[in-house]
C-alpha cells in the first residue's frame, strides 16, 4: 500500500547550511533567488531513514562504522529488484567520498597524464574536470540531435576511440544534463566498439533510479561478461535518496585485478570505512523506502508535464528536451535573444539560479539546466517570473 508523501509543502531551507540554498550568494552573486540549479531535492528524506538516524542518535555513541552482511545484502538487493540485475558480492566495492572521488582515483588506476579519454557531450562538468585536472585529454564525441531526441554519434565515437593514447570512455547513465536514458541497443553498439579498441568503460549511473515513467535503465556491465570485465559502474544512494550531503558511492568492478587496486588506494587514504549516518541510511533506503522514491519519481513527472504546459502557453520562446531520467529539465533558452546576457537576466531581473549550459559544454551557453525535485509551486513561480520580465 502507497504511504502518504507530501512533496508539495515546502521546506525552509535557508540557514541550513545548504548548498543549494545558502550558497547563491557566492555562486551567483545574489542571495534572493529562486534556486533550481544543483542536484539536491527540496523533498525530506524518508521517514524511516529519519527514524533509523533517531534510532543510533538515541544510542549516543557515534563510533567508526564498519560494512556488515546486511549492508552488502541490501545493495545486491536494490540491484536485484530494481533492475533485474544479479551482482556479486565479490564485485562490489565503495568509496565513501563519493562517486567523483572514485572516478579520479580510476582514472589514476588506468591510464598516465597525456592519455586521451572520451567523453560524449555536454556532460557533468565534475567528470570532465576529473580529467583535465588529472592531466589527461578530453576526446570529445558530441550528441547529435536528432528529430528533438539526443542521439550517441557512433561513427564519431569509432573515429575519437582509434585515436592513439585513449584508454577510458567517461560517460553517464543516465546522461547528465540532457536526461537521456540509453537503451539496451545503444549501449551494446557502445561496448562493441570499446571492446574493439581496448577501451576500459566508466559509467557514472548516479541518476539511474530516477528514471521517468516508460522508460527503462540497462546496466552496461550486464549485457555480457566481456562487458562486465572491462567496465565499472559507479552508483550512489545520494541522488536516488536525497542523502547527497553523507557522501557515499557504490562501484560494481568485475575485474579482479583492477578491483583489488583500487581497495588498496581506499585503504591508502584510510577512506575504507563509511560514514556512520550514510551506512544506516543505505541500508534503510535500499531495504524499505522504494515507495519513496516511487512517489518522488512521479511527482517530478508531473512537475515535468506542468512545466512544459507552462512553457507551451506562456514561454514559447523555450525548447525543454524530453526528460527520461534524472530530475533535471535541459532547454534552450535562445529564443529569448538575450545573447550573453542570459545568465544575468536570469538571475538579476528574474531571481531564478539555473546551472548554466556552458558548464556542460561551451557549446550550451544559451542552455539551463533546471532541477525539478521541488514544490511544483516553487517551480511554477520560478518559471512566472520569467514570462513576466519578457512581457
């Protein structure tokens, strides 16, 4: 039976301490905006995770954590009944900084400064400042748009693999921003072509429970053996529970050799163990809070189907790209004809702090990114003072 959720009544958040909300000033310059930018709901967590924190919090002593059997069982689980996908155990590894700290940690373990790594584009500017940070060379393999829907460009993938020194295809699954969700067919032509040219795959699925009503997530390391042995999955219960701020990451890495160097660098940087509160909530979230994240994927549907109605009548102007998965809307903001002074207008005379395009690919600068895990009325608001300074 569903439990009542109430994503509808907003929850003050300033002076929290949040990100998202506290930190406007310093991103964007301004305090008093409607923020609809960083991947961080405006929904509480659910309440059993809740109770679970009470629970230990009663206990009173807040010791090192380790992972028990139960921890183990309750990630092989969500895999299990949420995907249809069967994990080992012994393929699992994690990494309680998070996903990022991980992707770099892999990108040590596999390739030296001056090897190439492909990305497709826009993409999480987090992953591609991994790379450049790292030392390594972003090959771009840009989407292509095809009849509205971004599409992976195959031929230019082929042509960015042969490329000497490329040891790594850096992607998300779903992609972030655009929203697409790859399908089965897509990420086997994808494996294919890595597998031909000796190219070990990381694929950040963050975002992939969020997934939209009629659409489907594949795990690229489930198509095949070969697959699962040259790729890692990166995965996390941040997003899909609201828990960003605990910091934890899941990798599957079927690899023997590759798994057991990188739990040597974790163990290097005494980062083996996991946040206590982060623990508890895995374990809580993936045993007993689906229906919360059922609920939260439907309402960020419907909050999606307002707002392309919102803008259909009253922001014409605007393109939103279909949205498969994640809680993120990508649209092009160019038929507003405000050029370089976009971001500006947007945040200056509309108080609304979008993540901008550009951070995705420079490409995007005339593109927003808005988040839409909030109160549709928040968002609705945001997107009204839009049309009334374009009037």
């Amino acid at each position: 039976m569903m439990k009542c959720l109430d994503f509808d009544t907003a929850v003050e958040r300033r002076g929290s301490q949040s990100f998202k909300w506290d930190g406007t000033l310093e991103e964007f310059g301004k305090e008093d905006v409607i923020p609809l930018w960083v991947a961080d709901m405006d929904f509480p967590c659910a309440p059993e995770i809740l109770d679970a924190f009470s629970a230990r919090i009663d206990h009173g002593v807040m010791g090192y954590t380790m992972r028990t059997q139960r921890y183990l069982s309750a990630v092989r689980h969500w895999f299990r009944q949420r995907h249809g996908w069967e994990v080992p155990q012994q393929a699992l590894a994690f990494a309680p900084p998070g996903v990022i700290f991980a992707v770099n940690v892999l990108i040590d373990l596999l390739s030296q400064p001056g090897d190439r790594i492909v990305m497709q584009t826009p993409n999480y500017d987090a992953l591609m400042n991994s790379v450049t940070a790292g030392g390594r060379i972003i090959s771009e393999n840009p989407l292509k748009l095809v009849n509205g829907r971004y599409e992976l460009d195959f031929d230019d993938l082929e042509r960015v693999l042969a490329m000497p020194r490329t040891k790594i295809l850096l992607m998300s699954n779903p992609n972030n921003p655009t929203g697409r969700l790859w399908t089965w067919a897509e990420l086997e032509r994808l494996g294919e072509l890595c597998l031909r040219h000796h190219v070990t795959i990381l694929s950040d699925d963050i975002h992939a429970d969020l997934v939209m009503p009629g659409y489907h997530y594949t795990p690229l390391p489930s198509l095949s053996p070969q697959l699962a042995r040259s790729s890692v999955l990166l995965t996390s219960t941040n997003k899909t529970f609201n828990l960003g701020g605990l910091q934890l990451a899941t990798l599957v890495i079927h690899d023997e050799t590759l798994r057991n160097r990188f739990n040597q660098v974790m163990a290097r940087y005494q980062t083996r163990l996991d946040n206590l509160f982060g623990a508890i909530a895995l374990e809580t979230a993936y045993e007993s809070c689906g229906y919360w994240l059922d609920g939260v994927i439907s309402y960020v549907d419907q909050n999606r189907q307002a707002l392309e109605a919102f803008i259909r009548t009253h922001l014409p102007q605007l393109t939103a790209y279909p949205m498969e998965a994640t809680y993120f809307s990508w649209i092009d903001f160019s038929g507003l004809g405000r050029g370089e002074e976009l971001e500006r207008f947007l945040v200056d005379t509309c108080g609304v702090a979008f993540t901008p395009g550009r951070e995705f690919s420079p490409e995007y600068s005339q593109f927003m990114r808005a988040n839409l895990a909030c109160p549709r009325a928040l968002l609705l608001t945001a997107f009204q003072r839009i049309a009334d300074h374009i009037l």
